[in-house]
C-alpha cells in the first residue's frame, strides 16, 4: 500500500489565539494577564484555528481523477474542498483525576469523563480553495475563529469532500455526530443502492415480478385446436390442446415438490389422433422438446448451481435465441399431423415473445405497458413501473445495480391450474459467487449493495502549545515538515501539552489524514490465449464428450471490457474511529452484536475499462488505474491471527466477437460476466521473510507511521493480555487487505483458465437449432507483494 498523504489533509491544523491568559492547574499561583479575548465565565479564550493542507506524495481514491484529487500535486485538478466539519476539543485528565493528561490522542472512551465542546465548523473550506500544484503555498492555510476552552490537550476531527457528483461517482455516507462528545454515539454508514422500504425498492421488486411473468407465460404457451385437424387419414378431434411443456418429462424432488431436478425431452409426441399408440417423436416436436429442456434448465455443478443471467440485456439475448429457434419450427412444412401440431403452437410462442420483445430489432424489449398487458398483472403488482420505459439495461441505469444482481431461478409451481415451473428471481445469491466455499449454504442478499463511501477525513491528535503569537506564515508547510520536531518552527512550542493561560497560540501536533482505505486496480493478460470450459461442459453434458476447450486470443486490445468490480466482505457501518461496527439499525437484534461484514460494493464508474492487447505468450500491458474508496476492514475478533480474506468479483463485457462457455454455461458474445479473485492479507512475499514468517508476524509488509498512532488502538485490557501495558492506546500494527489512509494496490490478471471460472450465464439455445440438421498482485509500499493468485474463481 501506499500511504494516502495526497492532500491528506494530512495536513496540518492550529489553532492561534491573539493573546490570553487564564488560569489552569498548573499555573494557579501565577499572576498573569487575561487576553482581550477570554472570557472568565466559560473559561474560554477566542483563538484563531488554523488549517494547513499538506501535499504530500501523488494518491487518488474513487473512479476518475477529478473526483478523487488524483493528480492534484501535479496538474490542474480542482481541489473539491471540506464540509460537514466537526472539530471536538478534549480536556483529557489522569485516571485519578489528579491533572490533565496531555500528549494524549482518543483510543477509547476516556475516563473521567472530560469535558468536550464541539465546533461545528460546516463547509470550512471551498472547493478550489487550495492549489497544492501552484507555487503559492498560502493557499494550502486558512483561519477560522474560535473559542478554545482552557486546558484543552487534545482534538478530534471529521470532515467529507464536498459532494458535487453523483452517489455512483462520489460515493454516498449517512454522517452522525454526537454533539456532547460521546464517541459512540458517532458513526458512518454507507448507503445502500436501494434503501429499504423506498419507493425505488418496490419499482425493483415489481420489475422482477414483471420480468418473471413475462418468462412464465412464455414458457407456459400452449395451443388448443379450433377444428378437426386431418392430413394423411389421420385427424386429431377439435379442442385438443397442447402445452410446451407437454413436450417434456419434469421431475420433481420427492420432499419438495417444488424442487425441480431434471427436465427430460420426451421421446413419444404429446398429441396424437385418438385410438393410436403415442408415436416416435417426429422432428419439430423434437426440436420443441430440447428447446424447452435447455432454456429451462439450470445446471448444478459441484453443488454450484449456474448463475442464470436476468439482466435486461442478457434476457434479450436469450429470447432473441429462442425466437430464431422457434421460428424456424413456426416456418417449418409439417408432413403429419404432430408437426403441425408443433408449428401451430411454435407460433403461439414466437406472438407471445413478439409481444414483450421487437423481433424485428434483435428482440429489443417493448414498452413495459405491453408487458403489463401480456402478463396481466394487477395494478398494485405494478403500479410504480412506468408504462413508457423499457427494460433495456436493468437494473444498471434504472437503479445502479450490477447486472450479476439479478440471477433467474427456476422452480415448480405445483398450485392447481398451474402446475408448470416458473421463474422468479433469486433472494440471495450463494456465496461462491464471490468465492465462498462450495456448498456453502450461507448467501448474499443482493439488497446488501451499497455505494462506496465518500472521501472522508480524520484527525485524531495531541497539541502544541507556545507563549509566543503565530501567524500564518510561522508554521511549517507539508507533512513532512510539520511532524518534524526539529523543524526550527517549533522552536519555541512545547510538544504535548495543554493550553495553559499564558498560551497565545495552539497546533494539533498530528496531520489530519484520509479516513477512508483505497483500492486501485488495473487488468492484464498473463497469456497470448485464453480457453474457455468448453471441454468439460460437453463431457458433463455429452457422456463424456471428448472436444477440446474454444480459444480466443487476445492479441488484439478491447476483446474483453472491464465494466465494474464489486468487493465483498464490507461493514456497512463503521464507528468514531472509521472500524468496523455492530449498528443495531442495519445489523438486527437478533444474533451476536458484531460487525457482519455482510455489504457488497459496486463501483461501475471505470473511466477507462479497455485491456491491453497481449504482444506475446507472457500477456501485455496493464488497463488504466480504476479507484475505489472503501472502509478499513479490521475484524476486532481476529486480532492476534489471520485478517478477513476480501473477494471481489470483476465485471467483464465480452467483446470478442465469440461465446464462450464459462463456469457453467455459454456466456454470448456482448453479454456481461463475472470472475472472482481472493485478497489475502496473509499471502504477501516480504523481502527476506519465509511464508511461515509473514503468517506469524503480523505486522511484515507494512510502512507503519512512525510519527502518530493510527486506528486500531490497543485498549487498556488488550495491552495486559498481550503482557506490554506500554501499548495501551498505541497502533495495533497486524496489517489486513484495506486499511484507512492506506492504498491497496491489486494488478488482476487473466490467465490462461480464467474464462472457465466465468459467472452469469445463458442457456446455449445454439445446440437445438444444430440439432435441426486474476491472478492478484497486491502490494502495499516497501516490499508487500502477493505473490500472483490467480483470476480463477477466488478459491
């Protein structure tokens, strides 16, 4: 990782006061003279607050450039300022209440309880207001009045970007501060995507509703015979009828009837003439039969089940596949009365998809006011969907979600009238799609996307303190030189001290800093070719099928277009310190009140997405960078072992002109799909070090800060079990995969089996119409490198 220090607000705060004397514990026998500006009833002086922004080493956070201040040091980036500041004055005392404590940052709630104010400092600096890459430095200060109670020794503070873009390109945090100083009471939570029991939350359940009703019926078309149907001698009577499914033989499980565990092709026709013997299945209902056997089937390997695509994209591809096969049955010559009976009802399911989906375009989706129609659904089941919109690229534009958030499942309805199967979408998705164990029975609620917070800044710090009246152009500038105590500017400051009456002037000691972990990542191609999972697929299916794996090779840039990355394993809510939290709110009261770690991010604002073509059998060059903030994902239960494992999930578009088969099924050409990577925190080379030495330090591979302690800190009883009370309030220095002010730095790369490891697929209607005739490099700075973990499913 590299440290966050870009602006960092790193930088500097102090605090001037014009002249003040008071009195305080130490200096009570003294004869001083009260400032102008003290006020002997509150015991308050009206100081100067001062902010120098610190422009250390070149960082960025979220998605562009711009956003996130990346190249601010060294262009012409508009700073995008600071609001929602809070600044917290501490007047931290002994245990024993025997004096004040100073040289003292928050590590937990202090006792006694001291006496805290709040400064509610709002939009403390403008966007613009500082130009870090220019040569006029005054810019990076500016002074805010206040009135500084006395014996102040310590200070907190909060503060966000301004926002002035979208929750998708600057993230989206629930801000609360407790005004009285209960640290507690603080935190940060990240929005979701669609906030529960909103009005856009019954528009998406309602979507899902109408785009399963629309696939049920669909699937449940049949015909019903108007006439005496004769050819050859043979008639089937008026009023018989037929359904699809009559084509196949479904079975059930034995202990859930809605449990389907095989669709089977019948051999013999379902409608016949009366008085003979069911006939060999002739060709068009054979093709009817295997349709409905491969557009409904979703195939279960190793005990994971197949991620079928329900994307509004990946749907239109599908119906468009089975429009072009079905179509052919409908414009098929029948030579008996069992093909005409299969064309006559081809075409009542080619006019059931003609009416959601424009045939002639591709079968783009129509007006969702034809699909209201078609389904005919209630109007409460679909009042909040408007009948002029369409389907087209749900749920990503409409409600920001990933495509892969909306996965069909496929059941048994075995309700009297129906007794059909029937698609729904699913609750949860199993947890291997993020590289969970498989089988594993636990899932991820697809409501548990939230939007990646936003830029936030923390400063937690003792003081300086100096009789002498500062001005601006007296502190020291930068980072660098301001955690210097032999800077000649300190001179005559006292380090790690209070405000006493004789102080004119005050400096938090330490920098302010990022309060949000970084991710950036790129792609790349490890290899000239990449093979799908073609050979297994047809083994599996084709009892034992000997054909070799598809390539595509990736000599040319573009075949395939990162569209998004989704990481896992995310604490919705984080506390006074930016850790992870139990909040009640979000959590439940239900079960152990910890973190849950249960929130999924979706970062799809990828400013450019395109993948280096390979020059050779080693791959090519890496995409351009991509930013993601992110919460630092301390587990406080794992302390003293290994830190939670990260999967992230990786949206492609398949732009290579081919299909390919994936995990489980065909992902088409244009269509999105997902592979999985793991972030170890624990799978590090570090120079010097063996595997078993990185497991069992901790703290290998990290640059700690050397100047100020960072969170997590040691409390008073977790220095005693570790036998060191000198920690207590010091770093807790056991690194993990994102740490607040700290950059995570992930290169995935596609290897030569990622494809087999793709999630979100179609069903392969190709066959029927045939039967007519990363790796991970991630380090952080000095030398923390993974070494490569490939792009392969995150197992």
């Amino acid at each position: 990782m590299k440290k966050l220090q870009l602006l960092a607000y790193a930088g500097a705060i102090a605090l001037l006061s014009t002249g003040f004397t008071a009195c305080s514990d130490d200096n009570l026998t003294q004869e001083v003279t009260p400032s102008p500006g003290y006020n002997p009833e509150t015991n308050e002086v009206n100081a100067d607050f001062v902010f120098n922004v610190s422009t250390g080493t070149g960082s960025t956070t979220r998605m562009s450039s711009e956003n996130v201040q990346a190249a601010i040091t060294s262009s012409n980036e508009v700073f995008r300022g600071i609001d929602n500041a809070k600044l917290f004055t501490y007047k931290i005392r002994n245990t024993d209440n025997s004096g004040v404590k100073d040289g003292w940052h928050i590590a937990y709630a202090p006792t006694p309880t001291p006496v805290v104010k709040m400064f509610d400092l709002g939009n403390v600096m403008g966007r613009g207001s500082i130009a870090p890459a220019s040569t006029d430095k005054t810019k990076s200060r500016r002074v805010v009045e206040l009135n500084l109670p006395v014996e102040t020794n310590t200070l907190l503070f909060y503060g966000k970007a301004i926002k002035d873009g979208t929750d998708v390109t600057q993230g989206a945090v629930d801000m609360e501060i407790s005004a009285n100083g209960n640290m507690n009471a603080n935190f940060f939570r990240l929005k979701k995507i669609i906030a529960d029991g909103s009005d856009t939350q019954t528009e998406f359940l309602q979507s899902e509703t109408l785009i399963s009703a629309v696939l049920n019926k669909i699937i449940r078309s049949s015909y019903a015979l108007p006439a005496d149907l004769t050819m050859e001698g043979r008639t089937i009577p008026s009023g018989r009828s037929v359904k699809w499914q009559d084509y196949v033989t479904i079975t059930r499980d034995g202990t859930d009837e809605t449990k389907i565990t095989s669709i089977v092709a019948k051999t013999t026709e379902p409608v016949y003439p009366s008085g003979e013997s069911a006939p060999a299945m002739k060709a068009l209902g054979e093709i009817l039969a295997n349709t409905y056997v491969t557009f409904n089937t979703i195939y279960v390997r190793n005990s994971q089940s197949e991620l079928r695509a329900g994307s509004g994209p990946a749907i239109k591809r599908m119906m468009n596949d089975l429009y072009t096969t079905i179509a052919a049955v409908r414009d098929a010559s029948p030579t008996n009365v069992e093909e005409t009976m299969a064309k006559r009802l081809a075409g009542v399911i080619c006019n059931n998809i003609a009416t959601c989906f424009d045939t002639s375009a591709g079968c783009e989706w129509k007006a969702n006011s034809n699909l209201k129609t078609f389904t005919e659904l209630v109007d409460a089941q679909v009042n909040k969907i408007g009948d002029d919109e369409k389907f087209t690229d749900f749920p990503k534009t409409e409600f920001n979600l990933p495509y892969g958030a909306t996965i069909l499942q496929i059941s048994y309805n075995p309700t009297l009238g129906i007794s059909a199967p029937e698609y729904s979408y699913m609750g949860a998705i199993p947890t291997y799609a993020m590289g969970g164990s498989s089988g594993s029975t636990s899932a991820f609620d697809p409501s548990n996307w939230v939007y990646a917070p936003e830029l936030m800044y923390f400063g937690n710090s003792p003081i300086r303190v100096t009789d002498a009246t500062k001005s601006t152009a007296d502190y020291p500038d930068g980072t660098t030189n301001w955690v210097d105590n032999d800077n000649s500017l300190w001179s005559d400051w006292t380090d790690n001290s209070h405000v006493k009456s004789t102080t004119r002037s005050v400096a938090m000691r330490n920098c302010i800093n990022y309060a949000n972990a970084l991710l950036r990542m790129n792609v790349k191609y490890g290899t000239n070719v990449l093979k799908d999972n073609n050979h297994q697929i047809q083994y599996e299916r084709n009892n034992g099928a000997n054909e070799p794996d598809n390539v595509i090779n990736v000599q040319n840039a573009g075949m395939f277009q990162l569209t998004g990355i989704a990481i896992g394993g995310v604490n919705r809510s984080v506390g006074w310190n930016f850790l992870p939290r139990y909040d009640a709110t979000v959590d439940g009261t239900s079960g152990e009140q910890k973190p849950k770690f249960g929130c999924m991010v979706y970062d799809s604002a990828i400013p450019d997405g395109t993948i280096p073509m390979a020059t050779g059998t080693a791959g090519g060059g890496a995409s351009a960078y991509n930013y993601t903030l992110l919460w630092d994902n301390w587990d406080d239960d794992l302390k003293g072992s290994a830190q939670r494992v990260v999967y992230v999930a990786l949206e492609f578009k398949n732009m290579s002109g081919k299909d390919f088969w994936g995990m489980n099924n065909l992902i088409r050409k244009e269509g999105t799909f997902y592979i999985t990577a793991k972030l170890d925190p624990d799978a590090v080379s570090v120079e010097g070090k063996n595997a078993q030495q990185v497991i069992d330090d901790k703290s290998l591979g990290i640059t700690w800060p050397d100047t100020y302690e960072m969170p997590p800190y040691y409390t008073t009883d977790q220095a005693t079990a570790d036998g060191d009370q000198t920690l207590d309030s010091k770093t807790i220095k056991e690194r993990r995969v994102f740490m607040q002010d700290y950059m995570t730095d992930v290169t995935f790369v596609l290897t030569e089996n990622s494809l087999k490891h793709a999630l979100v697929a179609v069903p392969d209607l190709r066959s029927t119409q045939i039967s007519l005739g990363l790796s991970v490099d991630l380090k952080w700075n000095k030398g923390l490198v993974f070494d490569d973990v490939k792009l392969e499913g995150g197992q």
